[in-house]
C-alpha cells in the first residue's frame, strides 16, 4: 500500500511538470513577443521541469519494474532445467514458470500415489489385524474408558452368547461371571494387571463352568486409571477337570499301596475273630448272651466285607476285555436293580441318542471293548446310589440315563448321564465324593463309587459328579467306543 501511493505521487509530480512544459511550449508558440521578455525565465523553467520529469519518470519506471526484476532473479535462482536458448527475460520467466508448474503437478502426483499407497497399507493393516482378532482361539473382548465393549471376537461371544453386540457395559456381559466383572472395573480404575485368574461361572445349561482370563490395561495413563482394557477368556473346565481327575487318581493310587499291606492284616484278623464269633454262637448262654453273639457276628461280617470291598480297590485286578453293547449292559443292570426300584417307588427312564445330533440313529447298539463283570459292577454302584439319593419325603421319585455319542477327534465317545430327582451333591463334597470311605449315607462303606470311578478310568474313560440346574445330581460316565470318525 506504501509503494502505491508513492506511485501516485510520482505520477502526480510528473504530470505537473509535463503541464508545466506543454505550458511553456505553448507560450513559445503563441506569444513570441511575450516569450521574448521572459524567455531566460521560461527557458529556465523548462529545462528544470522536464528534468524533474524525467527523474519523476524514471523512478516511476524503476519501481514498476522492480516487481518484474525480482521474477527475473528468482526465476534464475529457481532450481529447474532451461532450454539453454538465448531468449529475453519474459521468454526466460515463462519458461520458468512452466517448469515450476510442470515440478508441482509432478510432485502432486507422486503424493497421491503415496498417500493411496499409505491407504492401502493401512487399510491391509486394519484388515489384517481384525483377522487375527477373529482367528484367536482365545476370547477377546476389548473396552473403552468407560467399561463399554469395542471389540468381541466369536469364542468370546461363545463364551458369553448372552452378549450379542458390541457397546455393552462389562457388567451386563460379564453378569454370569461377576468376579471377572470385578477385575475388569478394577483394572479400568487402577490400571492394575490380573494375569491367569481363575473364575467359576454358569454358562447357558451347563452346570458349571471354569474361565481363565487375563485382564489388562489398554495405555495407561501417567496417574491413576486407564484408556481401556483387554480380556482374554479362556474356557478350560475341560483343563480343569483333568487335572482334578489326575490329581485324584494319584491320591488314590497312593491310598491304595500303602493300605493293600494293612487291609489284608485286617482281613486276617476279622478271619479270626469270626471263627471265635461262630464258636461263641455254639455254646448255650442265655438271650442277651446269643444276642450279643449274633450281634459280634453281624458286625464282623460288615467289617470283612468293608475289608474285601477295600482290597479290591487297592488291588486293581487286569481288564479282561471282550466286545460288548452297552445298551444291554445297562439294560441288564436295570433288570438287576428292579425289586430296588420297585420297593423304593422309583421310576427308571432309559433314553438313548440325542434328537439334535442324531448320532445313534440306524444304530441298534453301541459297541465297546470292556471287562464286563467289573464294568456291571460300577454302574451297579452309580445306579443304585442314584435310586438311595432320593429321600422318601419326595414326590418326584425319578432316575434317568441318558446314552449320547459325541465326536472327539478322531474317536468316538460313549456319553452315559445317571441323572436323580434327590436333593443333589454339596458343592464341597464334588471333589470328595470318589474317595474311598468318603460317604454322607448312614449306611455304606464310600467305597462304591471310588470303585466305579478307578473301574472307568482303566477302560479309559472319565467318570465326573455335578449338580443339574433343575436339581437333582448328574453322574457322567464318557467310554471310547470301537467306532473311529473318519477323517475328512
């Protein structure tokens, strides 16, 4: 705005000037006379106006043509390839400006490809990344700073089915299992770490089931709290359960070596003092005397058969295998227990394949390969503690067994469920019901069911205990058939 006014100035100056010559001119012109009086003042006057004109013009021009100069400079310090022709300054500038033009739309088309190319990779990341998420065998639930769900993979939506989209608050998600609600909210506030955590939840119609879930913190901040949190929700009630059944067959593999030697004294010693029990009944004493005699014997008899019963179970006898169905297996010993049935009121249901899979339709039994005396024997023990568990007070007076196949790898497995009506297992006594002389009857030994669990277990099955939703205890017997599952 400084150098335009100036300028004007300039033009301004110049033009008076210029009017002041033209005017002196014309006076020359048009009275010489008078011109001739004045004339060193007129020719003074002109020489000094057209002089200050022409300074006044010259410095008009120069600062018209600065701008033009310093196009001309940078055009020549601008770092772009000339022709080499001689050619004047516009020539030269356009030129200039030509290959600055041509650099530029250059230049922008390598920073389109680029930044498509960035797109690209991002877009591959992102794809590549939600791929993994989605092909983790583990489940994968990821929240924001306020606790709602940002991503949840397949198994995670398996593990919690009650869960159908994202954006839910973890204590709706997480409401079967709210011990792990509880590490989420404290991670989210802390920014505490919970590695390997193992929580007891209900899962759908299973019983129980038991999760391992890490929690994290997702960039935590410099204080207290975090962004986030990342779940990984692991289903290992399967793990769990075979480590509960090693566990215990180690138990009772030990239990049984080191009372084989001392049942056996005892059985010994019970010989012996039923000898004298029976000797004593030969001799003539009054009532109260043969009634403590029979009362001795009885009591020996239960304490052999306890001692006979224990032997067996800390001397594991060889399998000796044969084929077999197991549908009449069980059938039979439903025949077997029938007076127990018919005298405690209770009704049996047999139920075999499942409508959904439909794994046993076409077929008339189910083979398998075992030692049928001792294989009768434990599901003797199962069926018949499964009728005692029922008090009498009770109206719905029911066992069920419940025969399914299910596909595991390569084999297929028998699966036999002895469901009862009573009032079910205590959640403390699950883990102890399969130890010897363990028992919550008034009668019995507790062996029975520790036989039947080491019986299974050598015909390389698994025998677990639960409590059914709907009451009641379900013993779960899984065999190996002899049918393989074709590969695919």
């Amino acid at each position: 705005m400084h150098a335009s006014r100036l300028q004007y100035l300039l033009i301004f100056l110049a033009g008076i000037f210029l009017l002041g010559t033209v005017f002196v001119v014309a006076v020359l012109a048009v009275a010489p006379e008078t011109a001739l009086v004045y004339r060193p003042f007129l020719l003074t006057a002109f020489v000094v106006t057209l002089f200050i004109s022409m300074v006044s013009t010259a410095w008009l021009l120069r600062g018209l043509l600065r701008p033009y100069s310093q196009l001309v400079g940078e055009a020549k310090r601008a770092p772009v390839m000339h022709s080499g022709k001689s050619q004047n300054e516009a020539a030269f500038v356009l030129e200039t400006f030509q290959s600055v033009i041509a650099q530029l739309q250059e230049q922008q088309t390598k920073l389109q490809r680029l930044t498509e190319q960035a797109s690209q990779r991002a877009d591959s990341a992102e794809r590549f990344s939600d791929r993994i998420v989605a092909s983790m065998p583990t489940g994968l639930i990821a929240f924001d700073a306020s606790g709602h769900a940002t991503v949840m993979n397949a198994p995670a939506r398996a593990l919690f089915s009650h869960a159908k989209t994202e954006g839910e608050h973890f204590a709706s998600i997480f409401s079967s299992a709210p011990a792990l609600a509880e590490l989420v909210g404290a991670c989210l506030s802390t920014g505490r770490v919970f590695r390997r955590e193992e929580i007891e939840t209900t899962n759908g119609a299973n019983p129980s089931a038991r999760l391992g879930a890490t929690v994290a913190p997702i960039d935590p901040e410099s204080g207290s709290g975090a962004r986030g949190a990342l779940c990984l929700i692991t289903d290992i009630t399967e793990v769990t359960q075979l480590r509960e059944q090693v566990a215990l067959k180690r138990n009772l593999e030990s239990l049984g070596e080191m009372s084989a030697g001392l049942a056996h004294e005892f059985k010994n010693a019970m010989a012996a003092l039923h000898g004298y029990a029976q000797f004593l009944q030969t001799i003539d004493t009054d009532e109260q005397g043969k009634t403590a005699t029979d009362a001795l014997l009885q009591e020996v008899r239960n304490l052999s058969e306890m001692t006979t019963a224990f032997l067996n179970f800390a001397r594991p006898q060889a399998l000796q295998l044969e084929e077999t169905s197991l549908n009449e297996l069980i059938q039979e010993c439903a025949r077997e227990l029938l007076p127990l049935f018919v005298e405690r009121k209770v009704e049996f249901i047999l139920s075999v394949g499942d409508p959904v899979t439909g794994l046993t339709e076409g077929r008339n039994s189910i083979e398998i390969r075992a030692d049928v005396r001792m294989l009768r024997q434990a599901f003797l023990n199962l069926m018949r503690n499964a009728v005692e568990a029922i008090p009498e007070g009770k109206t719905n007076r029911r066992v069920t067994i419940a025969i399914n196949l299910e596909h595991e790898a390569e084999q297929l497995w028998a699966t036999i469920s002895i469901h009862d009506t009573g009032p079910g297992v205590a959640p403390d006594d699950l883990q102890k019901i399969f130890i010897p002389f363990f028992t919550t009857k008034s009668q019995g030994h507790g062996v029975g069911l520790a036989l039947a669990h080491r019986v299974i277990t050598q015909h390389g099955g698994t025998l677990t205990a639960a409590n059914a939703p709907n009451g009641g205890a379900v013993f779960t017997v899984r065999l190996p058939t002899m049918e393989l599952v074709p590969s695919a």
